[in-house]
C-alpha cells in the first residue's frame, strides 16, 4: 500500500499568502514620481516680423537682441532663444548632437520655487518643453565625420589649475583681428566643445587627459579662408601653443531629433 505524503501544518495557508504576495505588492507600490518641473514658468513666443507690422507709418519692430540664457539656484531666464537652442540648453548637447528646426524666438521666464542647481533646472526645462511645446523627439545613431582632439609626441604644453582656481573663460580681440581665449580650472571635454562651435565640425576628446587645466589660446577669426584653410589655421594653433592636434574620422554620435515642436506654445 502506497504511503501518503505526509502534509506540514499551514503548507496551503502558506502556497496562497506566497501567491498573493506579489499582488499585494503591486497594490501598494508607489506610484511613479513626476518629471521634475517650475514651480511658476511664463512662455512668450516673439512674433514673425511679418507679423509684427501694424500699420507702415509705425515701421518695423525693434529687432530683437542677442540670445540671453541666465541660470541662477532655482530660475531660468532666457530670451531670443529658439527651439533649437532650447533642446540644446535642456539636454546639453553640442550642435553636432543634435536635429531641431530653429524656428521663431521665444522668453521664458521660470523659477523653481526652492534653489535648484543648473543640472536640475536643465531636467526642468524639458518638462515644460513637453507640457508646453509637446516637444516629440527620439534619439538615433549617426555616422559623421569627426575630428579626434589628441596630444602630440613630446605632451601637452599646459598644467594642471591649482587647487581652489575658480573656473572661468575669457575672451579678448587682438589688434590683429585674431581672437584670444583663455581657460582656466577646465577640463579639455570644454575645449573640445569650444572647437566644435567654431565650425571645426564634431570634435571627440581623445587625449585622455581627465584633469581640470589652465590654458591660453590665440586662434583665427570666424571668417578666416576656406573650410579647408580654416580647419588647418586652428589644427596649427592648438598644435603650436597647447600641444594638441586633431586627426579626421569616421564616428557614431547619438544625436537628439526633435519629431515634432508646436511653434506656438499653450498659454501661461
């Protein structure tokens, strides 16, 4: 005769509160927290100039300043800013990491309601980019043509800052038209991006050199010749006065495209 498996007092109670376990869970799981967002925020959208005509004795409006962003603990002012320059500021990217329609100009006038650093208003601005502009994006992988920042045989030709050096950059203009920056207490990643934004292309920090440095640099105008010309004035100032150079190549960057931006956002 064929014993029967001997049952442990409560077994059944035990298999069914295991069982509800993880639906009790569920139940009282918290609810996910929102995106961070302004307390307060005021959109104003700068109207087309062919818009901005009232009558021809009046003329032309004013035209409008130069971009303005100013970020303080816990407020964001921009002004003359489009969409573009918007995601960019939000996100933090370069212009190579980025596809955006530049559009019309906008101020936003926004405050966190508590200090808040610059990384958070950052977060901020791109719930009120969503809410506001129903800002649509998706992010891809694009093959573009880099130039690789890298040191030359014999090393760099600046040191690291001290401690306690406060980190800043200054521009001047020579008598030469030519420009001069200097940097001080920054990593080269900010040089990098610097050469970018001066019509050098996408430009990827490969020296490996992960301090804060100290550095000066006399560099060409804006205007200076032809692409090719100009690519070889500023590879020659790095190379002379920082003992940096740049190698052309082929390189994945991720890159933010913005599918959809309302030009008009929703009302304050």
């Amino acid at each position: 005769m064929q014993k029967c498996p001997r049952r442990l007092p409560g077994a059944g109670t035990f298999a069914a509160t295991a069982l509800l376990l993880p639906l009790a869970s569920a139940a009282f799981a918290q609810p996910a927290a929102p995106p961070p967002a302004f307390e307060v925020a005021s959109v104003k959208a700068e109207p087309h100039a062919a818009v901005a005509y009232r009558s021809r004795e009046e003329g032309p409006p004013p035209p409008p300043g130069p971009p303005e962003i100013k970020a303080y603990p816990g407020h964001l002012a921009m002004r003359n800013i489009n969409m573009h320059s918007l995601v960019k500021w939000a996100w933090g990217l370069r212009d190579s990491q980025l596809s955006a329609p530049f559009s019309r100009n906008y101020e936003i006038l926004a405050n966190a309601g508590h200090p808040v650093p610059t990384s958070q208003l950052r977060l901020m601005l791109r719930t009120l980019l969503v809410e506001r502009f129903h800002l649509k994006y998706h992010m891809e992988k694009r093959t573009l043509q880099v130039s690789e920042l890298l040191v030359v045989k014999g090393g760099p030709k600046f040191k690291e800052s001290a401690p306690g050096t406060p980190r800043e950059r200054t521009h001047v203009t020579l008598p030469n038209g030519q420009y001069q920056t200097t940097w001080k207490n920054t990593p080269l990643e900010a040089l990098a991006a610097f050469l970018e934004v001066s019509t050098m292309g996408p430009v990827a920090d490969r020296t490996n050199l992960k301090g804060n440095y100290d550095f000066t640099l006399t560099h060409p105008r804006m205007s200076a010749g032809a692409p090719e010309e100009f690519y070889l004035a500023w590879r020659d100032a790095i190379q002379d006065q920082l003992g940096l150079t740049t190698r052309q190549a082929k390189g994945s960057v991720d890159v933010l495209v913005v599918d959809h931006a309302d030009e008009v956002p929703t009302r304050n």
